[in-house]
C-alpha cells in the first residue's frame, strides 16, 4: 500500500498497473498531473490469509486546495504478490481547505506556500 501511494507521488503508472488486480484494473490509467500528494497516514490495516484492507486519509494538493482522500482499499495476494483490487472512499476527517499564500506550504517542506507547491 505504501509503495502504492509512493508510485503516484512519484507519477509512476507503470507501478501502479502491476500492482492493480487485471480484473479491477481500469482500461487507462493516468495520474492527474495537477494533483500533488503531500502526506499520508494509515488509520487501519487488517490482512486474514490470502485478503487484505487498509485505511488510509491522503493529503493532496489540488487547484490550490489540501484535499483529503479517506479510503479503504482491498488487496488480494496472488503468486506471492498483493494486487490492489478496489477501495471504497470514506468521508474525509476534513473539508478541502486552501493555504494562504504566506502561510508555510502544507507539505511540510517550511517553505512558503506560494514559493512551493501553489
Ligand atoms: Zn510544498
């Protein structure tokens, strides 16, 4: 799951391709290049032999607004290998909020917002 939510920071779809279950797998996938991911905080993980669920809350960034991303993803352990296959989507623990632009940048980097991620 980690190594998931690090694949869409680091925009890599052929990752996420070969890590998404072939029968839940959408027919393109792309990543929104206007969305940036900036924090990520596992709430649950519950795995029972071969089937899996974590819940997550991920900080985005998106047309100049830290939104949150509550889900809780399903994963299946194929030949050794845990393939996500689909998540539901929660309610997040906060409204899409936006930084003002001499506020410190939401992802932590102690940069002002307007010199970093706005
Ligand atoms: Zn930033």
């Amino acid at each position: 799951m980690r190594s998931r939510y690090c694949a869409y920071v680091l925009d890599d779809v052929k990752y996420l391709s070969e890590t998404w279950h072939p029968d839940f797998r959408p027919r393109e996938l792309t990543i929104d290049p206007d969305v940036r991911y900036i924090g990520l905080t596992i709430i649950a993980s519950d795995q029972q032999d071969r089937q899996a669920t974590i819940e997550f809350e991920a900080r985005l960034l998106a047309n100049g607004q830290v939104q949150a991303m509550h889900e809780k993803s399903g994963f299946t352990l194929e030949q050794g290998r845990w393939l996500y296959t689909s998540g539901d989507m929660l309610r997040p623990s906060f409204k899409a909020w936006k930084p003002g632009r001499n506020e410190g940048c939401p992802c932590g980097s102690g940069k002002k917002f307007k010199r970093c991620c706005s």
